[in-house]
C-alpha cells in the first residue's frame, strides 16, 4: 500500500517511521522539508507539494494541528 502522511510533527515522524520499517511505501511531506530528512534517508520519498503527495498515496494521514 502507498501510504502518504502530511505533517511531520513528532506523530507524523513516528507514524511514517513505523510504516517504513512494515515495508509500506511512504511519502511524505512538510511544509518545513527539513523534518523528512530523516524518513528519506529510510526510504521514504519527500512530494514537493501536499497536491503531490496526496497523489501519490492510496491512503493519506494527516498529521496536523489546528
């Protein structure tokens, strides 16, 4: 499964971090890119816009506050 997770806050990073390792595709995206770097390095891609990255998955989370 293409999986998408918007909001790389602390859940947003665990989140995307535990779909990783159960071998889920992942793509992310952060409106402050430097919070995927660490997921990238795992295997996950970085979108260049939320438009991108919900393309990209079959199913989106969003991780945000308000």
């Amino acid at each position: 499964m293409n999986t998408t997770v918007i909001g790389l806050g602390p859940m947003g990073r665990a989140m995307s971090a535990v779909l990783l390792r159960a071998g889920h595709a992942v793509t992310v995206w952060n409106r402050t890119g430097g919070r995927a770097a660490e997921l990238v390095a795992a295997g996950a891609v970085l979108a260049d816009t939320p438009g991108d990255a919900v393309a990209a998955g079959d199913l989106t989370i969003l991780s945000l506050t308000d």
